[in-house]
C-alpha cells in the first residue's frame, strides 16, 4: 500500500512551441503505525526481576526499519512477529524488557529503499508511536503475620513510602521450599490466609503493584501453631491446689507434645509444663486466693493460641448453725455445727467471738472479746458477762495450712443473746424456797396459795418476801397448794 500517494501516472503536457514535457510527481509511502504501544506484564508479580513485553503494531508493504528508544535512547532485544498477511501485512513490532526500566517508551517504523513506480519517485516515511511505563512503588514496609485461627493468618503492613502509586497488593507464600502460591489480592493494608497447613511455617511476601510494574516484596515468616484448647474449667479446689482439665483442640495443628499451664496472682507468673493429658493438678497455692490460670498446646512447631480461666483456692468455711442459750444471769451456752474441711487442713478449734451491746466503738474497731473451744467440741459456755448486759456473738473456724494458722472470717450476721424471762422458785416448806436464777436482779418473791376445787383453781396472794425463808398462813384446806414466783424490775 502507497501512503498518501496523489498522483499514479505520468502527466503527459503540450505546449505551443511544440515541445512535449514529462513531469514527474514524487509521492510518499511507507508503514502506518495502528494505535498506541500495548503494555504486559510477562512474569508473575513476586518474580524478581520481573519482564514486560511492548507492543505496537504497524501496517507496510515495502521492508520496513523498527526502532524502539527509552527517554530518546535506543535500546535493543527487538523481536517482530507477523499477525496477519495481507496484500498489505499487519506486523506487531514487540520489544520485550528485563527489570524495573520505566520511562517513555517510542517505537518508530521507517521504509527501507526508494523504489521508482512508473516513472515517479516515491519517497520513504517515519510513523511512531509511544508510552510511558509509569515508576514501580517502592516495597512495602513492616510486613508481620501472626497466627488469626486454627489455620489462618493475618498479614499487615504499611504502604511504602516511595516510588509510584499503589494499585493493588498482592500476596504469596511458600511453604518448606515449595513454590510460590498467589494467596490473593486486595487494595488495603492487611489480608488473612485461611486454609493453611497445620504445623508449617509460611514465608510470606507482600508486593505493591503499580500502575505498569510491581515492586521488590517484603516478606515475613509464621508457623501455624498449635490449636486452641477447648473446655478448660478448674475443679476440685482444696486450700492449696486446684485441679484443671481442658479438651485437646480441634484442630490440633500437628501432633501435641506438650501442654504449658501458666498460673498467677499479684502479679507473679508461674509455670508448668506436662505432656500428660488432662486432668493437671496444681500444688503448692495459697487459701483463698484468686489466680489467672492458661493452657497452651504445642507442637513440634511451637506454641497454639492459649485459653484462660480465673478461680480462688478453697477459702475457709463459714461456721453455720450457731444457737445461743443462756445458763444464769452471766453466762451462755454457745453452739455450732462442725465444718467441713479439704483435707490439705487442720482443724486447730473454735473461736468464739462476743460483743456487748450498745458498743458502737468496740464494733469499730474489732475490739471483740474471745474464747477458742477444742476442734472436737461444737459447743462452749461463756460465763461473767454482765447480768444486764445484750450481747452478740459470732463463731469461727482455725485451721492449719501448710504450718500456718489460718482464722475463718467472722459472720456478719451475729447471734443475739436470748431474753431471760422471770422463772418459778422451788418450794422446799412452808417457811422457805428455793431462788431459782433470773435474767435480771430479783428485788423480791411473792408467795401464792392455789386452792384446788371442782370449779377450778383460786390463786391468793399470801404475802410477799425479800429473802428466801418467810413464815405464812398455810390454812387448813388440804387442797390448798403453795406456790413461789420471782418478781422483779
């Protein structure tokens, strides 16, 4: 094909002088170049350095120059490939680079020789075409991956601070010096790898792709730990140890060789590995404290995702059932059930607490009087509190731990005494009785007769006396009986 030929024969002129001229038009021919340079990517993106192919395709009959030039340089690696052959052929002159080369790229076509058609000269042409391979972006930065499930990790990092802008960020893995598997795409800054192995370490490797080349990856590493452990509970609690178990995990992620129980309190950490199943007992705890207890499974890889659980040592046992029952006018029978002890205790005996009542500043500051019972007793008298006197009291439990004595709390719900209601005195004669003891002081005794009759009894007050002998009237009457009752103030 002629590019932009006008004339295609000769012109024949006459003149008036006679003489006949030949003019020769010269035309111009030569390749067209068809759209713009076509870019590919030949190579996956994590390859290093990668390859990228150049485009651009032009039409020519006659042989035709191609030169390709970067920023106004030449470069070579020129290869030609023949798409179609048509009277006039299509041709896709191809340049293919190596590396990270971004500029703009020119592809130019030029004729090669002049032919002569028909008498006329037809004269060569230059058609080009360009594009400009935009910079990669720089790598990404602080790539981590940590383990996000029984076979998932999470993978973040930052975008890079340099080069061209990011299109998108792809991610690959390899595994034990296997090849390299695309583990996907996304357009933010972290993505999660599910479906992993278990008990293998990952390579891990992040690109940023640009709008023509990737850039150098950042990589991390991961191994696919251990799984999660299921069902952890604490049971069996005495004084000093408590007793856990747990169910393997589901997905175990390899073989467990071990499992690692961490327990703390205050701030201090303890460790105990075993590679006995479960249950695990712990020694050596202190009552009634609380701990932060968790178990990790490990495999020959390392360590899985840990679980935890919080519970308290076995406190000591409220005193329950307490029975307060008055003897005299100063003193008191107390009671109690026995406790119930794990038997990493001892037993040591029974504290009995007492406080007079009103006694706000003594209830203030703890000032309570004591006395402490054999552990073998569930009972004891209290004996010289004051005659007038309302008091409470309170039972609790000493127990041995380990060589330490350990004091139950004391229950905030106090006994009270019991109110002493006035009792009868035992009549020995006629002439005296005997004083039975009272809740209060006696300020005298009142003697009654109680004669007997088919209607009923009839009570007579025969007198009234300040000691314990007084001579009165008996009467006559046989069914008259003599009675002595306490009154006071």
């Amino acid at each position: 094909m002629y590019s932009d030929l006008t004339l295609a024969n000769r012109i024949n002129l006459a003149t008036s002088n006679g003489y006949n001229y030949g003019l020769s038009v010269a035309a111009t021919y030569g390749p067209n170049i068809t759209g713009i340079v076509q870019f590919q990517l030949l190579t996956p993106t994590n390859v290093d350095p990668p390859v990228f192919q150049l485009t651009s395709t032009s039409t020519s009959s006659p042989p035709t120059d191609v030169l390709w030039t970067t920023n106004g340089s030449p470069v070579s690696n020129i290869s030609f490939q023949i798409v179609t052959d048509r009277p006039t052929s299509t041709y896709n002159n191809i340049m293919t680079v190596t590396g990270r080369a971004y500029g703009m790229y020119t592809c130019t076509v030029t004729t090669t020789c002049s032919p002569v058609c028909g008498g006329f000269t037809l004269n060569p042409r230059s058609t080009t075409s360009s594009l400009t391979v935009q910079a990669p972006p720089g790598p990404p930065t602080g790539v981590t991956a940590v383990q996000s499930g029984p076979t998932s990790v999470s993978v973040s990092w930052t975008a890079p601070i340099s080069g061209g802008p990011v299109t998108r960020y792809d991610i690959y893995y390899v595994t034990n010096g296997g090849p390299s598997t695309s583990g996907g795409s996304t357009n933010s800054t972290s993505y999660v790898l599910t479906s992993l192995q278990v008990g293998v370490q990952y390579n891990i490797s992040v690109i940023a792709v640009g709008t023509s080349l990737p850039s150098l990856s950042a990589s991390s590493s991961v191994v696919v730990p251990a799984g999660l452990v299921g069902g952890l509970q604490a049971f069996i609690k005495t004084f000093t140890t408590i007793t856990l178990t747990w169910q393997p995990p589901p997905v175990p992620n390899g073989v467990i060789i071990m499992y690692q129980v961490t327990y703390s309190t205050n701030g201090v950490v303890n460790i105990y590995n075993t590679a006995t199943p479960p249950p695990v007992t712990i020694t050596g705890l202190v009552p009634r404290t609380t701990y932060t207890f968790s178990v990790t499974a490990y495999t020959i890889t390392g360590p899985g995702t840990p679980l935890q659980v919080q519970t308290s040592t076995a406190d000591i046992p409220h005193v329950t059932g307490v029975v307060v029952s008055a003897i005299n006018t100063t003193s008191v029978r107390v009671s109690w059930l026995a406790v119930q002890l794990p038997p990493d205790g001892i037993l040591t005996g029974y504290t009995v607490y007492y406080l007079s009542l009103p006694n706000t500043s003594k209830r203030q500051s703890g000032g309570y009087t004591n006395h402490t019972f054999p552990p073998t007793t569930t009972s004891g008298d209290i004996n010289n509190l004051n005659p007038n006197g309302v008091y409470q009291f309170s039972v609790v439990a000493q127990v041995t731990i380990t060589g330490q004595l350990y004091s139950g709390e004391m229950d905030t719900s106090l006994v009270n005494t019991p109110t002493i209601t006035p009792g009868s005195s035992n009549l020995i004669s006629t002439s005296y009785w005997e004083a039975v003891l009272a809740g209060s002081l006696v300020t005298e005794f009142v003697v009654l007769a109680v004669a007997m009759s088919a209607e009923g009894a009839v009570v007579t007050t025969i007198g009234t006396a300040t000691s314990v002998e007084c001579r009165v009237s008996t009467g006559t009457a046989p069914q008259k009986k003599r009675s002595v009752f306490r009154q006071f103030f």
